[in-house]
C-alpha cells in the first residue's frame, strides 16, 4: 500500500488530502520509508529532511482536522534541486566548497511552495553549479538511473528525475540552462517543463539578478503527469519584485487550462532540429508517436529549420555565453557568502575554476558576436514556431549512456560530450517554453522523449499540448523495472 501511495499522482494525493480520506503523515511516512530503502541506489537525494517532514505531516493532518482554510499542495511532498536555497537546510551545489553551507532564507519558489503547504522531503543531486548534462558531482557522486543502475540520469536535475521516476517523490524542481530540466526528464521517462522565462521567478538570492539571462536559466516542475506539473506550476509562478524579468499573472489557471478541449493541433516537426546527429531508434520512435498524433485531431507536418552557419558556430556562442555566465556567478559567491571560488585555498573542480577563469578572459568584442549568434537563433526558432502551435524534436539524439562514459557517441558517431547528444540548449538562447515528454523506450528498455516548443510566453499551450500527447500515448503506468523495488532491497 506505501509503495501504491509513491506512485499515486499529486493531483489525487491532493485532493484526498484535503477531503480528509487521507492523512498527510501516512503520506509523508510513506516517501520517507522508500527513501530509506532505495535511495542508496539512486543517490537522487543527497539530504533527506526526515525530522523536520514527518513534524510538518503532523502539523498537516491538524490542520485538516481543524477544518483550516488549506493551499494546493497541503502535505504533499517535494524534492528541491541541490542549486536551490533552503533555508536551515544544508545546501552544498555539489561543490565541495559549499559541502556543509546552510542557508539562512528560502529562495522565493520555495517560499511559495510552503505557503501552498507542500512538505520538503529533501535536495537532490546535480553536477557542481550545474555545470554538466550528467548528474555527479565530488561531493556525493554519481545519482543513477532507475531504469537501468548502470546509466547516467542526465542532468542537471538528475536527482530530482531520479527521483519522480523511482516513487521517491511525486513532485521535484528542477532548473534549467541548457536543458537540465527536459535532458533528465527525458533520460528517467518522467514529464520536465520549462515554462516562460520568467515564468517562475528566481527571487532576491543573487547579487546579480540579471545573470539568469546569460543563457536564459528556468526553474520548473517535474513530475510523472501533465497534471501534475500544472498543479505545480500554479502554486510557483507569477510576479516578483527582486526579479527584473519576473512575468505578470496569466488570465486562466495551468491546472484550469487542461480541462480546455484541443482541437486541430498543428505541430511541426524537426527531427533534428537543423543538424543534430539522431539515433535510429530515437528517430524511429519519435516518428511512431507522430503517426499516432497525426491519426487525431491534429495536424503534424515537417518544419522547415535552417539555421545560419554551422553547428559548432551556434555551440561556440552557447559556450561563450555560459562562460560569461560563471563570471557572475563567481561574483555573487565572493559578496555572499564570501567564498572565492578562485582562491588557492577554495576547494573546487578544475573545469569550474577553468570556466571562471576563461570568463573572465572574454573581450566585449566576442561576447557581441556570440549575441548576434543568438539572435540569428532566436530568430529561426520563431519562425519556425510561427507556422504551428507546437514545434517537436526529440529531446535527446540518444538513451541514457553508461555512467564511467566521458565521450558519449549517437550510434557510433562522436559528439561534443557536454550536448552534442541534446537537443535542448537552443531554447535557453531563444527564450521558448519547452516539455520533454516521454513517448516509449528503446530495445534495452531506455525511456525516450519527445520535446515540445512553444511560442514565446505561450507556456499554457505547451502544457495543453503535452496533456494532449499524454492521452494519445499515456505513460502512466509505467515505472522502473524490478531492480529498484522492494522485492529487491
């Protein structure tokens, strides 16, 4: 019965929750109990707030007996990515430097999730500053896919799909800078959103609040169903005044906009988005899922996408970009909380410092060109876009690889190790709302997705556009194989 309740969607935890048919603590007991028997599997979480949970679960369950007024997400649990404050909860980055920092404050969306009443089992693991697209880190290791123990989580939000995807909570945030919410979500078969820049404000915690436009970094939910993430998304977004960019209120509710009828669907399609290198069966079932969409209502027809120069050209501007990035990084953790990240003495990954360290080498010239790169970017994506209600790729050129690879290959073709194997980073410079939903899986039993993209500030289509996809090809039902569950530990 637990093991029932880790798998039981958000939306009808929630709803019972609030009728009383079931108590937050059996809730909260139940997560914790399979935390403590398959998280040393995963390592999806690297701390575990169980103390500081099960006395929120009482407080939960009082108050419902009470009769108080209660938020969405009363006594639902949820993980947070470890690049995430919270407050009197260790907080390290999976850096080595910040192993045992504990914050003082939440950071704004997770001060909203604890005014709608969700309970925080925990943080879970990303690469250091969520440098990578695989999930490991000096301080905790490596988390683990729950399809398969041997392979990679992707990343940045490896922990957190990890997570989701092996019952260990029904919801997770995750953010988002060259794919790090739709890169795990896809690898782990779970539902990632990254919905309008600005959408979910990343609140007074940085020095530097316009440092999240280099690229354009997103937090979102991840989850098992649409409705799920839907339910999230109303209780995290709207407006911040400590966040330039933080976007106004939208007229209809996420978790209302799915119970809108869509009819006539156009989607585009790209399978390799301009030139990405695609494996046979990440075509061949992106491809399935599009016959089936296309024996709907909706209209699917091939996308017309030609980007200016070449591949490496559009990498090179990303990179350049990021490294620019992590000079304000740099600078936001020498004022707080006063470490140096260049100092001798700093504990920190070489390709950290070495990303600082050519950050500050840029030349105002170089960073010209890589924004006009951007923008040739952002311009055909629009385009593209302009002609449909959906845009679809695949989300990855690949299943998940084998977690001691280092130069991961797309049917025996080498690619650039950090997202020659993605197809998500153009979007972190174009600013477009993307899902990664999960359509199937490979021979081996990989999951793979699908990414869908939207129009800019038209994050409610994608969501009703991946509900869509999620009734034409549900995955509910769907979990990790035998490995990880109790007749195994």
């Amino acid at each position: 019965m637990s093991d029932d309740l880790c798998f039981t969607p958000a939306t009808e935890l929630a709803d019972r929750i609030q009728t009383g048919d079931l108590s937050p603590v059996t809730v909260i007991d139940a997560f914790l109990d399979r935390i403590d028997r398959i998280n040393d599997h995963l390592t999806a979480y690297v701390t575990v707030c169980e103390e500081s949970a099960r006395s929120e679960a009482v407080l939960a369950e009082q108050a419902v007996e009470r009769g108080d007024k209660l938020g969405p997400l009363h006594g639902i649990p949820i993980a947070i990515k470890d690049l995430t404050r919270v407050n009197g909860v260790r907080t390290t980055f999976g850096s080595p430097s910040f192993a045992e920092y504990i914050p003082t404050a939440d950071d704004t969306v997770v001060t909203r999730l604890r005014d709608a009443g969700a309970i925080i089992l925990g943080k879970t693991n990303t690469p250091e500053f969520g440098r990578k697209t695989v999930t490991e880190n000096p301080v905790f290791g490596a988390s683990t896919n729950p399809w398969d123990l041997t392979r990679t989580t992707g990343g940045s939000s490896g922990g957190s799909a990890a997570a989701v995807a092996a019952g260990l909570a029904p919801l997770a945030l995750g953010s988002d800078a060259a794919g790090s919410i739709r890169i795990p979500s896809s690898a782990c078969g779970v539902y990632g959103l990254m919905p309008d820049f600005g959408r979910v404000p990343h609140g007074s915690s940085n020095v530097d609040a316009y440092e999240n436009s280099l690229p354009y970094t997103y937090l979102g939910p991840i989850a098992r169903t649409v409705g799920d993430a839907a339910l999230m998304m109303d209780v995290i977004t709207g407006p911040d005044s400590n966040d330039p960019f933080s976007l106004p209120e939208t007229n209809t509710s996420y978790r209302d906009s799915l119970e809108e009828e869509i009819s006539n669907l156009s989607i585009g399609y790209s399978i390799d988005f301009g030139e990405s290198v695609i494996s046979t069966e990440v075509q061949s079932a992106v491809e399935s899922a599009l016959e089936r969409l296309s024996q709907t209502s909706a209209i699917v027809e091939a996308a017309n996408i030609s980007f200016e120069g070449t591949w490496e050209e559009r990498h090179d501007a990303l990179e350049l970009i990021l490294q620019s990035r992590y000079v304000g990084l740099y600078e936001n953790l020498k004022r707080d909380p006063d470490i140096d990240l260049l100092a001798d003495d700093t504990e920190v990954t070489p390709e950290v410092r070495s990303r600082i360290q050519k950050g500050l080498q840029i030349g105002t010239r170089e960073l010209a060109e890589a924004r006009r790169v951007r923008t040739s970017i952002f311009r055909e994506i629009q385009e593209a876009v302009s002609h449909f209600d959906i845009l679809a790729t695949p989300t990855l050129g690949r299943t998940a690889f084998e977690l001691d690879t280092d130069h991961p290959t797309v049917d025996g073709v080498t690619v650039h190790p950090m997202h020659g194997w993605t197809l998500t980073w153009l979007l972190n410079l174009s600013g477009n709302p993307a899902a990664s939903v999960p359509i199937g899986f490979s021979d081996e039993g990989l999951p793979i997705g699908m990414q869908l993209i939207g129009s800019r500030f038209d994050d409610q289509t994608v969501l009703m556009a991946s509900s869509f996809v999620e009734q034409t090809l549900p995955w509910d039902g769907f979990y990790p194989p035998t490995a990880i569950t109790e007749s195994d530990e």
